[in-house]
C-alpha cells in the first residue's frame, strides 16, 4: 500500500526518536505547510473533537492528516476499543490518521491495533520502530550506517562501530552525531574512527568500556575517577548493568579463546568489538573472571536487599580489582 492510499497508520515501538522522525516525515508528504493538520492527545480529547478533525475537508489540498498520541491510555476497554475499530474504519479517503504510542516490544505481537492493522490491510499499515538490542551490535551498526547514508554521506565499518560502543542505544543522540561528523568531513568523504575519537561524546556505555579496560591495565586511579564520574552523570543501577554485561561478554570471550576458537563468530558480534573483547579478555585469566562475575552477582543481591548502597559497592568493586 502506498503513502497516497494509506488511511490509517500506526507508528509504535521504545524508539521515541525514530516515531518522531517518521511522523515528520509522513507530514511531509501528506501536508507539508501543516495548514491540513491537527494533533490529538487521545486522554484529552473529546469524541466531537475526533470526529470533526478525522471528517473535515481538507483546505486547498488533497487529504489532511490528523495525528492521535497514546489511543491505548483513552481506550482501555474492550467495549471502547471495539467502538473505535469501527470508527476507524469509516476514516474518509482524504484523511490520514496517524495513531502512535510508546509499546514495550514483548506487548508488540499481542497488541490490538497491530492485530486490527493486519486484518485491515487493505486501508492500514502497523508500524514498529525498536531501540537498537545492545547484543546485536551488528544491527545497530548496520543501522548506524544507514543513518548516514540517509543524511547524505558514509561512515566506516569501524567508525560505525566506535559510535555504537559511545552512544549506547541513544538514536537521537546517534543521528546528531553523524550530522555532526559528516558536517565536519564537509559531506565528501566517509566518517573515519579518527573523526569519532576526535569529536563524539562518550555516553555511559562507551566510558565503561574504558573503566574496564583500566581496570585490565591495572591503571586503578583512572578507573576510579571514571566511576565517580560515570555515578555522577548516570543512575548507580544502570551503570552496574552495563558493567555487569560487560564482564559477562569478557568471560564468554576468554572461553572461546581457551578453546581455541573465533570471538566474532562465537559471540556474534561484529569485528571492531570482537577485536576489542579479545584485546580485554587476554587482560584476565579465566579463573580471575569467573570470580569477577561471581563477585558481580553477590554486590547485586546486597544492593536488593539492601545490605550496602550500589554506589558504594561498585566503588569497592574497583578498588579491590584495581589493587588500590
């Protein structure tokens, strides 16, 4: 179905950033002056109010479209909910009524207006937009690229694997980094990781790559000054679980390698992050990371059970590792 016979689209997923992009982009195509628009919050409306906008002729232009935020919150019963099906079924050809809302990606396939898009083809369309999985880093790259190449320029493989190990899962904060690096690269030739190492931001992700690679170093001051300034950006329980994963990716890493065998493949990660799990992993023994992530399991029982502050405990963790 294409954007010119579409009557009802439903934009949803944890990707605030990318919802937000492709409703801009449908009033680009459908009203661009926005002289043929009107946004809802579905909470706050009232049914006049819906019908008039869904059923008004559009001002010297083909269709017009009316924009409905979180339907889910305003029709919560499955009498209401029925009701509305109907109703949107009776949407004229000139409007297009874009629903959006945030849904938890477990929720996606059971979700009643996914399913009621499915069976209504013919004058609907559901779509998801996720935030990147931090394991399927071959994804987000391959993302990060494509971002790029839809801003008008390039990035390296391994450029786009440095942004994705900064910028965590941060779509937003992803696409103004590419503008950013391809403005600087003056759009003529392709993002270099010279160019993410001289000018991106590192996020928590990013810095507690770092944090661990001073711990294998055995470089305990840096490491403590990255914690304290990771606690004092970031909440303590999400720092934890980004070290905690990370420990857990560096002891997967070195059994492979005991075992003689291929990281990337292995892990399934792309190269530029399998280089440099390797690169971490040879830092520890196998036996010494066992008992670091054993270590990790025990600070995060005491944390909820409230035995000692996570902060604390974190900060014990790295002097300990760190032999200071």
């Amino acid at each position: 179905m294409s954007e010119n016979t579409l009557r009802i689209l439903f934009v949803y997923g944890n990707d605030e950033f990318a919802i937000s992009r492709r409703l801009q982009k449908l009033q680009q195509r459908v009203d661009k002056d926005g002289m043929n628009t009107s946004r809802l919050e579905a909470r706050t409306m009232s049914k006049d109010e819906l019908n008039m906008a869904v059923n008004a002729m559009p001002f010297l232009a083909e269709r017009r479209l009316v924009l409905l935020e979180k339907p889910s919150a305003r029709y919560t019963k499955p009498k209401e909910r029925k009701e509305f099906l109907r109703f949107l079924e009776t949407v004229p050809p000139s409007t297009v009524l874009a629903l959006f809302e945030n849904v938890d990606e477990k929720k996606t396939p059971k979700h009643w207006l996914v399913k009621w898009a499915i069976s209504a083809k013919e004058i609907a369309r559901a779509e998801a937009f996720m935030l990147p999985k931090a394991w399927k880093t071959g994804e987000w790259i391959a993302r990060i690229q494509k971002e790029a190449k839809s801003q008008g320029g390039e990035i390296e493989n391994r450029a786009a694997a440095r942004l994705a190990e900064m910028v965590g899962q941060d779509t937003r904060q992803t696409a103004q980094e590419i503008t950013k690096l391809l403005t600087y690269a003056n759009f003529e030739r392709a993002i270099t990781l010279q160019d993410i190492e001289l000018l991106s931001v590192s996020t928590a992700q990013g810095d507690v790559f770092a944090l661990v690679d001073a711990l294998g170093n055995g470089q305990g001051k840096a490491a403590q000054a990255m914690l304290h300034r990771l606690l004092e950006e970031q909440d303590a329980f999400s720092i934890f679980g980004m070290v905690v994963r990370q420990f857990r990716l560096l002891l997967l890493a070195r059994e492979v390698i005991e075992n003689r065998g291929n990281v990337q493949t292995e892990l399934k990660v792309h190269s530029f992050v399998a280089q440099k799990l390797t690169t971490q992993a040879r830092h520890f023994s196998l036996a010494s990371l066992e008992a670091i992530y054993q270590r990790l399991l025990n600070i995060d029982e005491d944390a909820k059970t409230s035995q000692v502050s996570l902060d604390l405990a974190l900060d014990i963790f790295v002097m300990e590792l760190a032999g200071t």
